[in-house]
C-alpha cells in the first residue's frame, strides 16, 4: 500500500538518496527518440515496429548483464539487433549510421525536470542528500557537472547496478541509519523495490516515460518502514 501522506513533520535531519535520470533530469525520451530513429532505419519489411522494439529490450537486458549500463552498451545493443533481424553484419555505414542514434543521446543538453534546482537547494539546507545513480560513471558524472547540482549533495554514488545489497553497502558506508534514510526516484525496479527490500524508507515518484526495463509492480512497505508516492519531485518540500 502506498501513503498518500505521512505524519509530519519528522524528527530531525534525514538523510535522502536520490535518483538521477528520469527524477533530476529527462532521460528515458532521448532514448525513446533514438529508438524511434533506429526502427526507422532498420525498416524491416518482415517485423512490425513493435516487435522490433520487443526484441530490442531482450538484446539490450543481455547487454546490460555482459557490458552494464551506458551509452556505449546502448550502441551495440543498436548493432547486434540490427545484424540479428537483418540477417547480415553491419557495414561501416550502417554502424556510423546506428552510432550516430547513440551520440545525438550524449549530444543532449540536461533538461532539468521541474523546480529540482530549488527544491534541491532548500532540501539540502535541513537534510543529507547523497545522489544514487547506476550507469557508466564518466556519462553519469559528466551529466551531474552538467546540471550545476552537484553542489547540493554530500556524496555521488554511480552504482553498477541498484539491487538489495548495493543498498545494504552504500548505507553501510555512509553511515545511514535505515529508519531516517530514504531512497528517492522513478524506478521501481532499482529504487523502490530493492531498497525496501534492504530496510531504507522509500519515495516513488513516477515519470511518464520511465524505461520499460526498469517497470515492475512496488511491493508493499514492511511493517516499520514507509511507503509514499509523489506527483513531483518540488513535491518533497512539502514533506521533509
Ligand atoms: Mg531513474
């Protein structure tokens, strides 16, 4: 069961660990886009669009598990599904071709989703904020440069992977007692579920375009721990 609202206010700082693509920032739609363009220009007289998009997500969770997060895994997922339904290798054409659908994704100026930079700010002035991303970490951090937040967090984490025991590590390391921890973003997958799972509050705030590999149904909280989903992210100042 997910809180509308919780009983405030709470005791004392709080330590808050936030996601960064698709709660910070757009993310997910430039992929969308490129997606779009790739499927164009796969233009596959056999598969329907859809189905092309389906074995995309299979090619990109076998990527993922081999070469992990990040534009360059992106990029040969493109490449492998490409030759897979087309039959054949690639050309040094359709590579540049394919590629280039990657590079406009890290071409792309941060697109700060709404009032974040203030609603950061102010967080930060009462709370410990630690930004908790997964993906490659020159992209990750670059992208977090990019956006001038940086300032507002204590510490960075670019996680590998988010799941139960990168929750358990990372608040072990910083010290985070789980009852004023929460974890942040719009991810079931990787925020919500796993860091329940690992004992840490949690808030959902879902994205419209939120990456279907990362769609999975919130499990409920356990008996101690808190629940609650937001509309959006300037949302937080009303509850911390
Ligand atoms: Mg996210």
């Amino acid at each position: 069961m997910i809180s509308a609202s919780l009983s405030f206010p709470l005791p004392g700082a709080q330590t808050l660990l936030i996601d960064a693509d698709d709660t910070l920032w757009e993310n997910n739609i430039y992929f969308e886009r490129a997606i779009a363009g790739f499927i164009s220009y796969l233009d596959h007289r056999v598969h329907t669009a859809k189905e092309v998009r389906e074995h995309l997500n299979r090619v990109e969770a076998a990527t993922i598990l081999s070469h992990g997060y990040g534009l360059q895994s992106f990029s040969r997922s493109l490449i492998v599904c490409f030759e897979e339904l087309s039959g054949a290798p690639v050309t040094p054409d359709n590579c540049r071709r394919i590629e280039s659908f990657a590079q406009a994704i890290a071409d792309q100026e941060i697109e700060l989703l709404p009032k974040v930079a203030s609603t950061l700010a102010e967080l930060s002035t009462r709370h410990r904020l630690i930004l908790v991303t997964k993906g490659n970490y020159e992209e990750q951090t670059g992208k977090l440069r990019r956006s001038n937040l940086e300032p507002h967090f204590s510490a960075v984490e670019v996680l590998p992977e988010k799941h139960h025991d990168a929750y358990l590590s990372l608040a072990a390391h910083h010290g985070c007692e789980a009852r004023t921890t929460w974890m942040i973003g719009n991810s079931p997958k990787s925020d919500i579920n796993p860091a329940l799972r690992a004992g840490l509050n949690a808030i959902f705030i879902p994205h419209d375009f939120t990456w279907i590999l990362e769609h999975e149904a919130i499990a409920p909280a356990p008996d101690g721990q808190r629940l609650l989903e937001l509309a959006a992210f300037a949302d937080l100042g009303l509850h911390f």
